[in-house]
C-alpha cells in the first residue's frame, strides 16, 4: 500500500472531510424507494434542536450507523434519516430572555447540530430531513388530526391544568415548584380550561395486549408501559352519606374495606363545591388545593391536607360512619373524585390518618398472627391473608377481592369493574411554537375543522414576546377568520398541539414524503415497522406509548395498514463524566468547572487558572449544570471522527453507561493509527496460506456480523482487536493480506473514514460504503480440532488436542498414552473406560 508521500500517519483532519465530500457527491446512502432489495430502516429518536449536540447524542447515533452501514454491506436498502423535533418551550423561552424570533432561533440550532453530524461521518440520508416546525410537516400533521376528529378520536372537554396568573399560561406540573411558576414565582392555580383530547384510552386493551408481540423490546420498557396503562379489576360502589346522598368511590382493593377508617372527596367534587356554597372555611380550603400541581405523581410528595365537612359515610359492612374530608391529594380527573381510605395500606392515606388522628387498621397480615402487629411508620401494602376483615378473614387478596365484590353485587350496593390508570391524552397547549390546532370557534356552527383545501393553518411571524401569555391569542389579525360553513365571523383555536403529537409520528413521514398527503400507504407498508429503533430510557412511557397509539389510530381508520412502529427496540446507556467543583465561600453553594478548565493529576485535580485544588466528584449523567459535558467538536478536532466513533463502541455494552475518559479516547486515537500501520503491509501479490488464520479470519467475520446484528457493540469490537493481534504476528502469505482486507471491510461500519482512505490505497475501486461484507467459508466456521479431557478417577490429569469426531478407541488409545496418565495410574489396573466423543476421557482404576 502507498500512503501519501508527505505523511506516514492517518491524517484525520483532512481525510474525514474528503470522504465526507464524496459520500454526498455520490449520494450514497439516500434510500431508493424502487429498489428490489429487501428493507432495514433504522431510526435513532430525533433530537431538539439545543444548538449544539452532545456525547450522548453521539453514542446514541453511532450505534444506529454501524447498523446501518453493516446492513447496506450485507445487500439491504437502508433508510436512515434524521430529522428534528423542532417546536416546544426552548425556543419560545430564548425569544422571551434574548428578543429573537423562536423560528430564527431553532433554524440557526438546526444548522450548527447538522454541521456536527456530518462532521461524525453518519451515513445518513439528508434527503429525507424534516423539522417539525415547517409547515410542509405540520401541515400534514394537522390533516392527521382533522382525519382522527372525524373518526371521533379528537373531543373537547373542560380540565384541570396548572395556571400562571402572572404569564397566563399553563403549565405543566414540572414547571410547578412549591406551587409557584418556575419563570414568574407567581402562586399557580388549580383552572378548568376547554382542552383538546385524543381518546388513547379507547386503544388501552390494544395497547396493552400489543406489548405482548413486541419481544424485541426490553423487558423493563414493556413493564413501564403496562404499568402507566394500569388495568386492574376492581370495586365501584355507592356510600350512603348523613346527609342522605349516594357517594360514588372505586376501589382496586376491595379486600381492605374492612380498614377503611375515612372517606375524601376532590377540592372540585360536587360534595365540596355544595359545602363551599355555604362554609367560608371550605371555600378558602378548596382555593389552597387549587395551589400546586395536577397529576397522581406530584401529589404522592406533596404534604397531605384535608377539611373534615362535618358529613359522614355509612360503611356497608359495619355500619361505621367514616368522617368525609375534603383532601388535596385526591383528584376529580382520577376515577369517581372520591375515595375509601385505607390508611394501613395506602401511603398516601396512612401519611394523611397519621396528621389528622385518624384510626389506621391492619388488614392484611403475613399470617393471621400478626393480626394485631403495629405499623412502623408507614402503611404496609403487600400481599398476605386478611385479618381483622369479617367474613373474608384468612383469605389470601386475590379471593378476598373477590368475595367482597360477590357480596357487593349480591346486595345490590356495589359492581366489579376494570379501571384503567391510563387518561385520555390531553394535547392543548396554550403557547405560540407549536402545531396550530387546525380549528375554528363559530358562534352559529360550533367548533368547526378547518377544510384540508386550506391547510397548513400556518404560525404567524408578527408576534410579541413582550407580553406574558399566549401571542396567537393577542395577535391583532391570525385568530379572526369566516367560518368555513357559515360565512359568519369567528375566531381561529389559538392552541397549538403538545410537542409529542409532533414525535408520533415522523418515522411515517421519514419512510414517505409525498406534497399532497402525510404519506403513502404503500410505501409505508414496504418500509414499516422500523427494523431498529434506538434511543434512551426516559422515552420509555410517553414518546413510545403516544407513537403506538397514533400508529394504531391511523390504522384503525384506514391509513396505514401497521400497527406496531417499532419492530425492535433499543435503549441505549448515558456517556457519564465525574464532577470537578469548589464551594463559594460566601454562600457554600458549588461552583463547577469544565473538564477543559482542570487539570488531572493522580487522585486529585487542580484549576488550570490558578493551580489551586478542586475536588473531584462523582462519575454522573453529562450535565450542562455541572459542566461535566464533553464537545465532540474539540474531540474531532483532536482524534478525528473514528477515534470517537471507536470509544463509543468500545468497553461498555451499549445498554449500560459509558465513563468518558481522556485516556480512553487518546487509547482509540493509536489504535486508528495501528490499523492504518497494518493495512499498509497488503500486498496483494502475497502468496502462500496459513489456515489457522484463515479459520480465525472467517470466524471473526461471522461473529462480528451476528454482535453487530444483537447491538453487541463491544464484544465486535474485541473479536476485531482479537483478529487485528492475530494478523500482525502472522508471517507475511496470502492469507495474511485476506485478513488485512478482511479487518478493513470489518472496521467499515464503525471507522469509515479510515476504511475509505485505505481501500483506496490499496488499490480497490469504487467506494468502501458500497462495498460488501466479507464472504466466508462455511467450512472454516466449524472447528475440526477439539480439546478433550482426560480424567483419572474422576480427577483432571491431561488434555488431548484431536480432530473432531475422532472415534472411542482412539481417544482411548491417546488418553493410555499420556505421561500425565500413567504417572496418576501408578501402575493401578484400568478397570473401565467411560469415553464422552469430542469431550471426555475417563479411566477408572
């Protein structure tokens, strides 16, 4: 091979960016819809666009290119596209704090992050790119929206949400910190607002059961998603109240009626709205319930706080009339708005009992022998029998809950019913950058759809900042339009969609992009589901969920004929990086430092400005606030882009985290050099074989391709250095230059750049991203030679290197002539010889 005469290194920093050139001039990993070739599409979860991406990012998609390059070289047409999930509060909060336009803003973002992926050599197809704020995507989206009205998925209904007085918006409960906003510290209220909701909970039993043929996700995602869709068999039944009404709770654990020492009621119930009327007390109460957030999640840590109304409810099995609160952890949204209290098995009841000097009953015990066993500051709720429970005493739960539903439905007070803890998904969001919700409010027609003629309804780009609250709403001119049925005045739905609409569905408009529709079915039927999909844990719940619902959604009206996006899934570790920190004299408070900003030395660490000490931190998640986060651009710029795709791929398997470390990726930068030193010595004129090579050449060659299959990263990674040690001691043959050639095709999907400068120098025409993947003899797959043992009285006393399949007498005759063997023997009398073919002699003396 013959390097560029002015060098005798591999030169990243000008290779990388010629092969870069000429995969785009060639175009060669846009996807061609034609092709007769079988499909893989695989799909990293888009990002946002920050400005600038980061370390995770990186993994995240070098992982997704390696497939995908392996499986254009295996004879796959491959999509791989990347987009960006464009709209949402970042951009809308840069236009507030530096005066520029959300648009502006987000473009300029896109521009530098696509820079620094195609400075990482992803074999992308950047013809199929989209942004979720342009309207050739939120167009269709909308007609998407518009088509799931019609079919009745899509309704507006009254809800509670979190409501900034002070920016009047609202805000989502991870915006409410001790129930202020997180911008103004404005007291946020508790407000019913019309919302626009998809109906996912008429998909909960399909959802659910989908989970089921989805064996190539992890395990613990299934689980995730199973829980939030939460169905379980419970009770529905009515207390009668002292003041002579019907109080309606559900239970999903009918089995503890017996401990129920207290009813709740929502701040909102008509049972605490009817007190409100008439106690000045009980108003002032439901307005402090209205302060803080509005899901199960926030008020599980919330303090708990509850009004006693004075009204009562009589137990239908003892007769016990249970005080009725009106407490802040219960919720109108959450079944009936009312719920039986079951302090000893129920943290948030027994936190409550406890501050109010509530009664707290054991009902269920490990055994009936600790019927009477005090709780130890906390409510106990596992399994075991009842005790202290009536007529279901010493039943396990499962029958008790049965029972009492039995008796219930006997006497006519109660029914057994599935509940689901999964809530329709309300999509309203009262901001400017997002997806205008494609409807009009007339006065004569109602809420009416925009016709499709005249869609996409498109942001306007004269909109102020300067004013809290929602600009669409005060824009002078975009919400007044005719109606579209009447004629008359009305007014444009000034909502725009939660960002997760925007996500549900972009891997169908990745696999098809026709101007006059959201996509082709046929197309989307011969490129979905996605092969692999990868991304990280936190979408494990909503992103997922929602993408399956929209894909089910669509194929129930008759859009696309899938329903599963996502064939199989992976969920891929954080790149983590330890902490370098000072306390701030004056308030204690840390200070944090770049890894750039400190320099290592042994177990400590001092700051490059002043050579004084830092203290060095925990290995954590990267993070802008601590300023552990590494720039892939400092590390291209210093090692090229190989070398970071290497690290990415090495050490960790790729579902657990990965330390970032200077002398990890300084160790991959000389391992690219000692490729480039290797595939300088092909010689393709060599002759002559060596067959233990050959065996372990096409050996590796299987196996890389079945870890890169399983995501197995690292372990590919090993065989190629396993192989590359292998080479460099063989003598020069042959066999050695086909296994030079054989590394460079190996190392094609994670070093590209390298793999390309040195196919060409050795001589190889065209490019090595078209290339194909290694061919193999079967024969050399199977090994011919076989480690047998050798044992005498049961113990180990030698071992045989033999061929394969070499018969019982043979391996007897071998095992007899062994030193080893005769030495144990001692001259001993071999009784009988038990032969295990390809494995095992044993001599019994």
């Amino acid at each position: 091979m013959t390097t560029n005469p002015l060098q005798d290194r591999f030169d990243p920093a000008t290779a990388d960016a010629r092969w870069q050139a000429a995969w785009d001039q060639r175009q060669v990993f846009r996807a061609d819809d034609s092709s007769t070739k079988p499909r893989s599409y695989v799909l990293e979860m888009f990002p946002y666009p920050s400005g600038r991406i980061h370390i995770g990012h990186v993994r995240n998609y070098t992982m997704g290119d390696v497939i995908a390059r392996a499986k254009r070289m295996q004879g796959f047409e491959v999509l791989h596209p990347m987009g960006w999930d464009a709209f949402g509060m970042p951009a809308e909060n840069a236009a507030m704090e530096k005066g520029v336009h959300p648009g502006g803003w987000t473009r300029e973002n896109i521009a530098n992050m696509k820079a620094q992926l195609q400075r990482l050599g992803f074999a992308l197809d950047w013809s199929r790119e989209i942004a979720t704020c342009e309207p050739d995507y939120y167009g269709q989206e909308q007609a998407l929206f518009v088509d799931l009205f019609a079919a009745g998925l899509v309704y507006r209904k009254e809800s509670a949400v979190n409501w900034d007085p002070v920016d009047c918006t609202v805000l989502a409960n991870e915006q409410v910190i001790d129930g202020r906003g997180w911008r103004s510290g404005a007291l946020v209220e508790k407000r019913k607002l019309n919302q626009w909701f998809l109906k996912i909970t008429d998909f909960a039993d399909e959802l659910l059961e989908g989970l089921t043929t989805l064996d190539k996700w992890p395990e613990k995602v299934r689980v995730m998603q199973e829980n939030w869709i939460g169905k379980s068999q419970g009770l529905q039944f009515a207390f009668t109240l002292s003041t002579g009404e019907q109080l309606e709770v559900y239970t999903t654990r009918p089995d503890t009626i017996f401990g129920a020492s207290f009813v709740a009621v929502a701040a909102d119930h008509p049972v605490a709205q009817h007190l409100a009327a008439s106690s000045a007390e009980a108003k002032d109460f439901i307005a402090l319930c209205k302060q803080g957030g509005t899901t199960a999640a926030e008020l599980e840590t919330a303090e708990k706080l509850g009004f006693d109304t004075g009204i009562t409810a009589k137990h239908p099995f003892t007769g016990a009339d249970l005080p009725v609160y009106i407490a802040n952890f219960v919720l109108m949204d959450y079944g009936t708005g009312a719920i039986m209290a079951v302090p000893g098995h129920d943290q948030r009841d027994f936190d409550f009992a406890t501050k109010y000097g509530l009664p707290i009953t054991r009902v269920v015990a490990a055994s009936a022998d600790e019927a009477n066993k005090p709780f130890a500051g906390e409510a106990e709720a596992g399994d075991g029998v009842l005790v202290n429970s009536g007529f279901i005493d010493g039943m396990a739960v499962d029958a008790a809950k049965a029972a009492v539903i039995a008796r219930a439905e006997g006497e006519g007070w109660g029914e057994g019913k599935t509940v689901w803890r999964l809530r329709d998904w309300g999509v309203s969001r009262q901001r400017y950058w997002g997806t205008p919700i494609p409807f009009i409010h007339c006065e004569v027609c109602g809420v009416v759809p925009v016709p499709k003629k005249h869609l996409p309804v498109t942001l306007p780009e004269d909109v102020d900042f300067s004013v809290p609250g929602n600009p669409l709403d005060r824009h002078p001119t975009w919400k007044h339009v005719d109606c579209p049925q009447c004629g008359h005045k009305a007014r444009r739905e000034t909502d725009t969609l939660d960002t997760f609409v925007d996500s549900s569905w972009y891997f169908l408009r990745f696999a098809s992009q026709p101007a006059d529709r959201p996509f082709d079915p046929e197309e989307i039927a011969r490129w979905l589901p996605v092969e692999q999909y990868i991304g990280g844990i936190e979408h494990a719940i909503l992103h997922l969920l929602y993408a399956r619902f929209w894909t089910r959604a669509l194929e129930r009206i008759g859009k696309i004929a899938v329903k599963e996006p996502f064939g199989s899934l992976f969920t891929q570790g954080m790149v983590t990086h330890e902490t370098y920190e000072r306390r701030n004299p004056e308030n204690g408070q840390p200070i944090f430092f770049a890894p750039g900003e400190v320099d290592r030395t042994g177990e400590g660490a001092t700051l490059k400005a002043d050579g004084r000490p830092v203290e060095v931190g925990r290995v954590i998640k990267m993070s802008k606030s601590k300023k552990n986060v590494v720039d892939p651009d400092e590390i291209v710029a210093a090692y090229g882009a190989d070398a970071i795709r290497w690290f990415m791929l090495s050490d960790s398997p790729p579902e657990r985290d990965l330390p970032w470390s200077e002398a990890g990726i300084e160790g991959c930068a000389r391992f690219v050099q000692r490729l480039w030193r290797l595939f300088g010595q092909f010689d393709a004129a060599a002759e002559g074989d060596d067959k233990v090579l050959d065996r372990k050449r096409d050996q590796t060659v299987a196996a890389v391709a079945d870890d890169i299959a399983a995501l197995s990263f690292n372990k590919a990674v090993a065989r190629i250095y396993e192989l590359t040690n292998a080479t460099e001691k063989a003598a020069p043959s042959a066999s050695r230059s086909a296994a030079i050639r054989a590394v460079l095709l190996l190392i094609a999907p994670m070093m590209p750049h390298l793999a390309e400068e040195a196919w060409a120098a050795i001589g190889e025409v065209g490019l090595i991203a078209e290339a194909g993947w290694p061919e193999v003899d079967p024969a050399l797959l199977v090994d011919d030679e076989v480690t047998v043992a050798v044992q005498v009285k049961g113990k180990l006393r030698d071992t045989l290197t033999v061929a394969k399949g070499t018969p019982r007498e043979a391996l007897e005759a071998l095992a007899l002539a062994s030193d080893k063997v005769q030495r144990a023997l001692d001259g001993a009398e071999v009784k009988k010889v038990i032969v295990v073919p390809d494995r095992l002699v044993n001599l019994v003396a």
